[in-house]
C-alpha cells in the first residue's frame, strides 16, 4: 500500500477500504495553488 494512501485517508476521514489514492498534481485554480488526488 503506497504510505500517501494512508495519510490521505487519515486527515480527509476516509474509512472505506476501497478508496485507494495513487497520485497527486498540483494545478492552479481560479489563480489558487491546489492539489488534486487521483483515486
């Protein structure tokens, strides 16, 4: 299990066993810095 995948559940509260998240971009939106988490 990738170490991201958990640290992303913890702190968004995700509690499904089959969510799993696998990458992460960054991007701008509306002229925001933000994260985007591919699952």
């Amino acid at each position: 299990m990738n170490p991201i995948d958990n640290t992303i559940k913890f702190v968004l509260s995700i509690t499904d066993e089959n969510v799993n998240f696998f990458a992460y971009k960054s991007q701008s939106i509306k002229n925001k810095q933000s994260k985007i988490y591919i699952a």
